[in-house]
C-alpha cells in the first residue's frame, strides 16, 4: 500500500476545542471589545488616570498630597493604582486613545482567556464557555478604560490558583505572592484577593482529615501573612490596603456615584437573567456546594446586588468556586485528555489579532462626548473668570485639560459628606446650599451638563450670564461689576 493510501485511511485529527478555546475565546472578546472602544472610553476617570500616570513621570515622584483639586489642594492624597496609571499614560502617550482602548481591551480579553483555561481544568467545554458567557454579559456595565481593567487578568489568576490548591488540598503556591504585589500596585480591588485567602483557608481546614488540621491550618495562615506582606510592597506601604475602608465609607455619597448603586429590577436585565438561569439551573439538577463555597458565592452576590461595580467579581470569580462541584455531580467520573495548543492555533490567532489591531488603528478613538466638555472648556480658559463649579463627571476632563476642578472622580479624597453636599446642591435639592457654594468658594463660573436643575437657576439669577452651551455642558460666569 503506497504511502499516499495509508495517510488517507488515518481517520481525521478532530480539532482540539479543549487546547484552542481560552485562545478562540481571548481573540473573540478582544475583537468584540475593539469595536465597542466608545464604550470602554465612555467613563470620564479615564481623564485623570491618564494625567496623574503622566504627573508621575514629569515630576519623577509618587503623589501624597493632591495636585490637581482646587478644592481639596495640599490635602493627603495617595495615587494608589500608580502602576495601571503609568501604563494608562505610557499607551496614550505612545498611540492616544487608540492605544489606551487595545490596551483595555487586552487586559479584559486576556482575563476572559484566563477564566476559559481555568475552568476547562475542571468543565465541560460546553459548561465552561456558557460561565464565560455569563461573565461577559454580568461585567460588561464595568468594562472600561480604568485601572481595575488592567487588574483583571491578575484577579482570575490569583482566584484559580486559590481553589486550584484548595481542591488539591495543598497550600497555594509561592509564585502567587508576585502576582498580589503587582495587583497591590494595579489597583485596590487586592484587597478582595486577601479576603480570599481567609475564605479559602477556612474550607481548607474543614475538609482536611482530622489528623491534619493543624498542618492545614498553618500553611493557608503562613501564605495568608506572606500574601498580606506582598501586598504591602508599594510606594505607600500598607497604606494602600486602608483605601478600601475610605471608600466603603463614603456612606450616603456611595449611592450618588453610578457605578456604586444597587442593581436594578425595574427592568428585566442582563443581571436578572443570569440570576434566573443559575437559580433555575441549581433547582432542575439539585446542585450543591461545600458550606464555605457557599458563603463565598453569596458574599459575592451580596456585593453584585449592592454595588453594580462588583457584578465583575461574582461573573469572573464566582465560577472558579462552583467548577469542581458542578463538574463531580454533573459529568462524574468523566475526563477530557489533556491538549496543548497546536503552534498553527496560536500563531493563526496571533496574526488575526494583529491585523485587527492594525485595521482599528486607521480609526480614531476618543472619550466620549458627554464626559468631555472640550469647548465648553476652552470658552472658559479664555474667559479666566475665577474658580470653578463644576459637574461630578467634568471632573476628570478638567484635570486633563489643567484646569482645578471644584469636584471629580477621586471619591477617597472628597469624602462621602462633601460629594453628597455637592450633590444635593447642583440637584437644587439644597437652594441655599447651592448658593453658599456660589459664595464661600467665590465661584467665578460654572460648568455643569445641560439637564441639571442648576442651570435653569443660574439663567435666572441676574448675577448671573451664560457664557457657552452645546449639547455636552453649558458655562455661566458671575457678572462683573461695571467700573
């Protein structure tokens, strides 16, 4: 038989689905993210992460007291997510927008292939791609250009080494300590990677034989403190981890600030459906989880309800606690062989993703329009009429265009009162406390966007002009006394 009829009677290789997913799935979330780039740069922060990245490298120092407020100037301010703003910088300075939109999407796309490798450990390729469905669907409202973005990909690796060594009923390996000091320095969410720990050292102990508790114990507390010690290792030292405790306690300015309000079920939504489905899901096949596992998964749930922001964690964590479980009482006893990705897998998803990075570069990407008020803006630099009282969401554009803002994104540093005083005030929720703004701070113009109710009044008052208007923001300035 030549050799031409025996490689035809070979039956045919079936494509490694197992090995080539976390690539297939990467590649496709990058590609659907570099088309919603007006969506990733939709979030007005964006603005001054860029600019306190760029202070950094002009002034060659980290920041401890603010530099940009014209409120709160000189009062202690920390850049805690320093590292992600640096980088934010570094890709705008090299390629504009454009480089901080494939930048961020990236990170997530990566954070997704992350997820898809680490639950095909355990999953079905099928149950695996539908978690990561649901995670694009849960996280999506959160995914923008901002530093959490960049910590991503850093968060699922962190969380499935975690309940990699609990299902292995071993202590965490020691190369997760480097990835907890770069997300220290990425952003502050680490300190949910700590609270981890503790969850997880906790069902390690309760499934250890009874002989081996106390062994059990003393490695998950070992790695605890030298997790706890890594996380240490930033220009603010454990400064870093008291940030979280600021912002949490921000009380009643927490439900002002869109991404830190509730869900909403006045609508069926995204949100609502996956909590259906997963509820449906456990009552048809009478699914259950180890007690701590449990906790863990309601814990995050609680936090997806409170806060729309920390969907992300239950739709990118959540899964890496139920794989295993689900996996024993779903499909027992079964197990795909192990597969490495062919070279022509990565290489043939490498080039798509290049020629897709390079067709995305003939466009122009920018922030959007509703968070940047560039005219408005240059209409009052050329009035120079005094300080300024501006919208919560113009604050960021202030600062990247080197104007002090009266307010903007760094809620740690404004605190809860003061952003919930602003709040009520340009609501004219407080009319008095509107205008003793006007007065204390000796405020010589406003920019506010054109729906807010303090803009009706200040066309009415007669100390009062309109400068500018379009459909982004509207100037007042204060009338000046004629000589």
């Amino acid at each position: 038989m030549s050799e031409q009829a025996t490689q035809s009677a070979l039956p045919a290789r079936a494509f490694p689905w197992r090995a080539a997913m976390p690539w297939l799935v990467a590649a496709g979330s990058y590609l659907l993210l570099l088309t919603l780039s007006a969506r990733l740069l939709g979030d007005p922060d964006i603005y001054w992460h860029v600019t306190v990245g760029r202070w950094i490298v002009e002034q060659g120092a980290f920041p401890h007291i603010d530099p940009f407020s014209a409120t709160f100037a000189g009062t202690p301010w920390i850049a805690k997510e320093w590292l992600s703003q640096l980088i934010l910088a570094a890709a705008y300075h090299v390629a504009g927008w454009n480089g901080v939109a494939v930048l961020t999407a990236a990170t997530i796309a990566a954070a997704l292939g992350v997820l898809t490798w680490a639950l095909l450990e355990k999953l079905d390729p099928i149950a695996a791609l539908g978690f990561v469905l649901a995670a694009i669907v849960l996280a999506a409202p959160h995914l923008v250009a901002r530093p959490h973005a960049l910590a991503l990909p850093v968060m699922v690796l962190w969380a499935a080494g975690l309940v990699r060594a609990l299902d292995a009923r071993e202590a965490p390996s020691l190369w997760l300590l480097p990835l907890m000091t770069l997300w220290a320095n990425l952003h502050g969410g680490f300190t949910f990677g700590l609270l981890l720990v503790g969850a997880c050292a906790l069902e390690a102990v309760l499934v250890a034989d009874a002989a081996d508790r106390k062994a059990a114990a003393w490695r998950w507390i070992r790695f605890g403190l030298l997790a706890a010690l890594a996380a240490c290792i930033t220009p603010y030292g454990a400064e870093s981890i008291l940030m979280t405790q600021r912002i949490l306690g921000l009380g009643e300015a927490l439900a002002l600030i869109a991404e830190w309000q509730p869900q909403d079920f006045s609508r069926f939504g995204a949100f609502e459906a996956c909590l259906l489905g997963a509820i449906g899901l456990v009552l048809y096949r009478g699914l259950t989880l180890p007690p701590v596992r449990i906790v863990v998964v309601l814990g995050l749930l609680h936090m997806a309800l409170a806060h729309v922001r920390s969907a992300e964690l239950l739709a990118l964590v959540a899964p890496l606690f139920v794989a295993k479980p689900l996996a024993e009482q779903l499909w027992p006893g079964r197990r795909d062989e192990e597969a490495q990705p062919s070279r022509s897998i990565v290489a043939g998803v490498a080039a798509l993703l290049l020629i897709a990075t390079g067709l995305m570069a003939t466009q122009t990407m920018a922030p959007s329009r509703q968070v940047t008020p560039s005219a408005a803006v240059a209409a009052l630099k050329r009035e120079k009429a005094g300080p300024i009282l501006n919208d919560y969401g113009f604050g960021g554009y202030l600062i990247h265009a080197g104007v002090a803002p009266f307010i903007d994104g760094r809620s740690e540093l404004y605190g809860g009162s003061f952003i919930a005083r602003h709040h009520r005030a340009v609501a004219l929720q407080d009319l008095p406390g509107f205008l003793t703004l006007l007065e204390r701070y000796k405020i010589g113009a406003t920019l506010f966007a054109p729906e807010r109710p303090a803009v009706a009044l200040l066309d009415r008052l007669p100390q009062w002009e309109r400068l500018y208007a379009d459909e982004t923001a509207v100037v007042h300035i204060r009338k000046r006394a004629v000589q």
